[in-house]
C-alpha cells in the first residue's frame, strides 16, 4: 500500500477537528489553550506535507512550520501569563466567568 | 511734508491702548491715567502742529499760487490687494476738514482723559472699578476716529467707522454690570450696524460703476505729486460714468442717487437723524466724559463728515441733498421739541445734540456753489467746529453736577449757583453759546447757517429759526432748573455740593474760554468746500463784519425772546410750566415719550419681525430640521440597543458564530464554484 497524502491529511483533520470540538466545548483556559494548540500543529502538519508532496525541492512549507512552531511557543507563553493573572484576579480560570468584556 | 508727525498721530493712540489694555491691570490706577492723559496730550500737541502747518504753512503742497487749499496725501500706502485693479489702501489725508477735525478730536478728547482722572473716582478718592480699561477704550476710541478722518478712500472710512462703532459700544457698556448700559450699548451697536448695512451697500455701488475708493478721485483732480485741487470736472466725470454706462434707474432714481442716499444713511445711523435716533439718548448710560466725547463732539459728527468729504459728488445729485435736507430739517425740530420735556440732564443734552447734528446736515443739505460760495458747508463744518465745543463743555458741567449730587435728574439739583460757582458759570458759558449769543461760539456757526438756509428756501429758513429759539428755549429751561429755581435744603451731616477737583474744573474753563472765542476764527478762508478762500483778507473781526445782519438779528431776538420765556417760566418756582402742561396734555405727553419712537420700534421687531416671521422660521428649525437630526440619532440609538447583546463577552459564542459562518462562507463559495 502506497503511503499517499491522504494518510497525512486525514489525521492533520482529525486533529484540527478535535482541537475546535474542544475549544469550543472546555471551559477551563488551560483545556482552551491546549485546544488550539492542536489546531496550531494540525495546520504545521499540512504545511510539511503539502510541501512534501507538491513541492518536492523547495524548503518554504517546512521552514514556515518551523516559524509557526517558535511563534506557537510564544503565543503560549503570552496566554498562559493572561491565564494566571485572570486567576490572580477571579481565583477562577473557567472561560464562562471572564465575560467583563461586553458591550 | 514728512510723514513722520502723522505716522506717530495714529499710532501713538493704538500703542496707548495696547499698553493700557494688556499691561493696564498691573499698573496703579493713577499711572495708567497719567499715561493715557499724557499720551493723548502728545497726540494733541502734533495734531496741532500738523494742522497749523497744513493752514498756515503757505507750503505749495498745501496751498496754491491762487491761494486755493489743496488735498494733499502724505502717505497712502496698500494695505489690502486683491487684484491688479482692486486694493484697499490705508492712508492719510491732509485737507481742510481732516485737518479741522484732527484740532476738534484731539482737544476733546485730551479734555476727557484729563476730565476722567477725576470723574473716575468717588468723593473719597476711591477709583472706579476698571479705571484702566476705560483709559484703553478711549485710547481705542481717539485711534479710530483720526483713523476716520484722515482716511484717503471710503474703504478705509469704512473700517474706522466699524471701529468707533466698536468702541463706542464698549464704552457705553462700560458698567456692564448695569442691565440698562448693557442694553442700551447693544441699541446702539445693533442700530448703527443696520445703518451701516446701507453704508456698506453705497459704497459698493459706487465703486462699482467708478472702480476706485479714493476720495480724491471723486472730488478732485491730480494738481502734483499727492496734491489734489477740488475741481467740478472728476465728480462730472463720475456723473457721466453713471449716466452712459448701462447703469440702470432704479425705483425711480438713478444708480448715483441711490449710491449717494444709501451713504448718506450709514451717516444717518452714525450722526443720529430721524428715524434712526433712537440709540443716541439711551447711550447716555455710558460714563459722561464718554458722553462728552463720543456722543456729544465727535464720533456722532462723522455722519456729518462723511457727507462734507463726498460733498462734490453730493452736488451732483439734487435729490440726495433734498433728502439731507428735509431728514436734517425734520430731525432738528423733532429733537428740539423732546428736550424741552426730559427730566434727566443728559438726556435733554443729548437731545439738543441730536437738533444740533440736524443743523449741520441741513446746512450741507442747503449748500450749493452759487449761493456765496457754498456758504451751508463752510457753516456745517464751523457749527461742528464750535458745536463740539460748547457741547462737550455741557456734557462735562453735567458730569460735574452728576458726580457732584449723585444722579442725573435736574430734580435733585435746583439751586446750585451758590455751591458750584465754576461750573455755573461754564454751564452759562455753554447754555448762551448753543442759544446763540453774541459773541459766543454759537452765535457766529448758527447764523452762518440760518443764512445759508435763507438763500435756500424761506420755508426752511423760519423753520430752522423756530428751532434755534427751541433751542434757546429748553437749554435755559435746564440752566434754571439746576442752578437757580428753589434750593433743595442740605440735610443734617450731609457736605454741600461743591466745585471738582481740579483735573475736572480745568477743561470745563479751557472749554468755557474756547466757547467764547471760537466765534472769531475766520473759517471762510480756511475751510470751504473747494479751498477757495471766502474773504480777501482777514482778521479778528472777520466773522463780525461779514455778517448779515437781517439775518443775524431776527436769530438774535429770537433767542432772547426764548431766553425771556424761559427765564419768566423757570427762574423762580412757578405754575406756569404745569399750567402749560395741563393746556396741551397730548403734546406734552408725546414729547416726553419721545414721539413713541422707541415704542414705534419695539413693536416693528418684536410683534412684526420676531412674531411674524423669525418664529415660524425659528419653530421650523426646531422641529423639522431638529426634529430629523433627532430622529436619525434615535433611530440608530434602538437598533445599536438590540444589537449590543451579541456582544456578550463570551468567547466560546464567538467562535461559534465565526465556525458557522466559515461554514456558510464555505457552502456559498462551493455552489458558486459547482
């Protein structure tokens, strides 16, 4: 059996489709956080392997991902940073309770 | 002649009040007067020398071979350019008239900064409150009214005009904290600006079809370099630009008439006729040097100025000196006729300015070349001359009795004689020179009139002699009721009136002495109204033997026959003048109402103007225009309302609205695509 795209794409969807059930879904931050985090790495892996596939020679898919990879670690940084000081404020990290931010 | 002097005569009163004005308040009260007083004493000194230099000089610039007095413009540099054709200059003009009124402003209005130094303070020495803006403004006020005078096109006239507006309304609002001075500097200001609407609008006329501001180029031909001889031929030529060109008629006059007439109504406005008057009793609520200067000697003479300054072109146009005439006539016998009733001092002074005013247009009004050589404008100018001075000699007794006894009405006066005996006398002074007394200033002005008059039409001539006795009249009425009638008893612990300080009573003897001699200068051969002199030679008896003595005696008896009925009315208390009341109730009521004038023109614009028409218009803006603005804003305020619950803060409710629409987005883009 030939190893085609399917076989890295499917499980990239699957990937991507649990990390929108769950960000939609969890209400705690953190759970949120690692959400998206799963969505983030569905997308690198689409990168790679687009470029896998398509664009045998070329390097731009994979260092892209490696970017977005770097980008991700700090994006994370900035939101674990905003978790705690919601929780230094509320002492509750549950999404439902930060909804300040209305009208 | 250098520019220098008249440079540093404009200036000097706009550096004084910019001084006194943004640096008045940090300086004592005494120093900002001294300085004001000195500044002007300075203005003065050059005004003179300039004026004596224009007169007496004999320079060529200023007089010719054939000892005509010729316009001279010292500098007259662009102010303003539009255009290559179209500039606003601002200049100074050097003539007879500008050169008189320079001596006239300056003298009186130093007199007033002196006069102020003492008026402006109580009997305890406490100055009033704003002593130092009140120097200001009337720095401001003498900067723009020699701006007035000496100005070299009706453009710059203009612009002064506006300014001694301005200033006149500032200083009658003076006690801004009073509602009455407050009101009555609006009248004033809003009655003058309607007036000067008509100004406005002559002037463009004018200049449209002639296309130059510059007075000589209405009056005069160039004669040199910046020397102008008045000469018939450049107002002919303007007549013929409004006659050959496709200037239209309009409303039965011609272009010029209108141009002329609707001029003559921003002088109107200014000078106080009939019917645009109403403003000039209720100014008396500024301070009364202010009074003194501005409503009595100066700013309201300009009406009459600026029809001395287009005086040629004037002649052009019967109708518009018809028209001064009969307004002038008209509004002296109105005038005359309220004075003799008013009970407040001012009031009755400011309507004896009014009839006074009415004199010299009328004079204009009458003055033609043929009738010895324009005699009504070399009069007009001298009763301005003279008029200036024995009324702001009045005006500043008056303010010696007001400061003195604490109010103006001639009732808490009676008897002062005995208290206040320097300005009874200059009172006196005044009262026999604007009844026309020989040898008193008034005597020689109004007579020259009242003979021109006579040369005119005899109708005229009775009818302004009518006046003059009026005038004779009710000045005598308010001399006896102030100084002699029965005294007022001094109550326990209370001074008795006395006499000023100095800096008070000093003008009022300067002004008394200038009153009795002013007569004798031989204005016939300084001031006509094409240069020429009148007289071959002359001297200090001039004026005296070149009187008509027709006409100079029946004036004479007339005014002594006034002076009798009042002396026999008012000298000692008597039920004569209530007697007299009581027979002609209706007259006696309608001259004391002032004709109902102001009633006139309270119900005009209030019931007419503001009922009538501004409050639909008014009701329209606010509730169809409004009411639209209003509805779009309420409008977007309920919708915004029902929306804003979408943004709930939520973030979960969020990306489930942006999944679906991805989603919808998706779908869309895939049945197009299929």
């Amino acid at each position: 059996m030939e190893l085609t795209i399917l076989w890295y794409l499917i499980p990239s969807l699957l990937m991507f489709c649990c990390g929108v059930y769950g960000f939609i879904t969890r209400k705690n931050m953190i759970a949120m956080l690692i959400s998206l985090e799963l969505m983030l790495n569905a997308v690198d892996i689409n990168f790679v392997v687009f470029n896998r596939f398509l664009f045998p020679g070329e390097l731009e898919g994979m260092f892209f991902t490696l970017f977005a990879i770097a980008l991700a670690a700090a994006e994370t940084a900035l939101a674990i940073a905003i978790i705690i000081n919601v929780f230094r404020i509320s002492e509750k990290i549950d999404v439902d309770d930060v909804t300040k931010m209305k009208y | 002649m250098e520019p220098v002097i008249p440079i540093i005569i404009l200036a000097l009163p706009l550096a004084m009040f910019l001084v006194l004005g943004l640096c008045g308040h940090k300086m004592a009260h005494r120093t900002a007067g001294i300085l004001g007083t000195l500044g002007m004493g300075v203005t003065m000194v050059l005004a003179y020398i300039t004026a004596f230099t224009y007169f007496f000089s004999g320079a060529p610039e200023f007089i010719n071979a054939e000892g005509v007095r010729l316009q001279y413009v010292v500098f007259n540099p662009e102010w303003l350019s539009f255009y290559k054709d179209l500039a606003i200059k601002i200049g100074f003009l050097l003539d007879p008239i500008s050169a008189l009124l320079l001596v006239v402003i300056t003298t009186i209005s130093f007199m007033v900064h002196l006069y102020s130094n003492g008026y402006m303070r109580d009997h305890h020495g406490v100055w009033e409150t704003g002593f130092q803006r009140f120097y200001a403004f009337l720095s401001l006020f003498s900067f723009s009214m020699l701006g007035l005078v000496v100005a070299t096109n009706i453009f710059q006239m203009y612009i002064f005009w506006e300014l001694v507006g301005a200033s006149s309304y500032l200083l009658i609002g003076f006690y801004y904290t009073k509602p009455s001075a407050v009101s009555a500097s609006k009248k004033a200001f809003i009655v003058t600006r309607f007036a000067d609407l008509g100004f406005l609008i002559g002037i463009l006329i004018l200049s449209f079809y002639t296309g130059t501001f510059e007075f000589t180029d209405f009056t005069s031909v160039n004669v040199g370099k910046d020397t102008f001889a008045i000469d018939m031929s450049a107002p002919t030529a303007i007549l013929a630009k409004f006659t050959s060109s496709p200037a239209p008629m309009f409303l039965g006059g011609s272009v010029l008439t209108w141009a002329l007439v609707l001029i003559f109504m921003g002088g109107m406005g200014k000078s106080a006729m009939m019917p645009l008057h109403i403003w000039l009793p209720d100014a008396m609520e500024g301070p009364t040097p202010v009074s003194a200067l501005i409503h009595a000697a100066t700013m309201v003479v300009a009406g009459v100025y600026l029809v001395a300054r287009l005086f040629p072109l004037y002649l052009m146009e019967e109708t518009a000196l018809n028209i001064i005439t009969v307004v002038g006539a008209l509004t002296a016998f109105y005038a005359a006729m309220v004075a003799c009733t008013q009970v407040d001092i001012k009031r009755v002074l400011a309507f004896s300015t009014i009839s006074q005013i009415a004199f010299m247009m009328v004079s204009l009004g009458v003055a033609r070349p043929e009738f010895h050589h324009g005699l009504g404008y070399m009069a007009g100018m001298f009763h301005l001359f003279t008029h200036a001075m024995f009324k702001a000699l009045l005006f500043l007794c008056a303010g010696a009795l007001i400061h003195a006894i604490g109010s103006n009405d001639y009732t808490a006066m009676h008897g002062l004689r005995k208290y206040m005996p320097i300005t009874h006398i200059s009172f006196l002074i005044g009262c026999l020179a604007i009844a026309g007394i020989i040898p008193f200033a008034g005597f020689f002005s109004k007579d020259e009139i009242l003979t021109a008059v006579f040369g005119h039409s005899i109708f005229w001539y009775i009818w302004m002699s009518a006046v003059a006795g009026l005038t004779a009249f009710y000045m005598f009425r308010l001399y006896y009721l102030i100084f002699w009638w029965k005294e007022h008893k001094i109550p326990e612990g209370h001074h008795a009136p006395h006499d000023q300080p100095w800096t008070m009573t000093l003008p009022l003897v300067i002004l008394a002495i200038v009153s009795c001699v002013a007569g004798f200068v031989p204005f016939g051969n300084l001031v006509t109204w094409n240069g020429h002199p009148m007289f071959e030679s002359v001297n200090f008896f001039t004026n005296l033997t070149a009187l008509d003595w027709s006409v100079a005696a029946i004036s004479l008896s007339v005014a002594v026959i006034a002076i009798l009925i009042a002396t026999v009315m008012y000298k000692k208390e008597n039920p004569l003048p209530d007697k007299m009341k009581n027979a002609l109730p209706r007259l006696w009521d309608w001259c004391y109402h002032r004709f109902y004038w102001d009633e006139l023109y309270m119900f005009i614009t209030h019931k007419i103007i503001f009922g009538c028409i501004c409050k639909p218009i008014a009701w329209f803006d606010r509730h169809i225009i409004d009411g639209t603005m209003d509805g779009f804003a309420w409008v977007t305020q309920r919708l915004s309302f029902a929306i804003r619950g979408l943004q709930s803060g939520n973030i979960q409710f969020y990306v489930w609205v942006y999944l679906f629409g991805v989603v919808l987005l998706g779908a869309i883009t895939a049945i197009c695509l299929l």
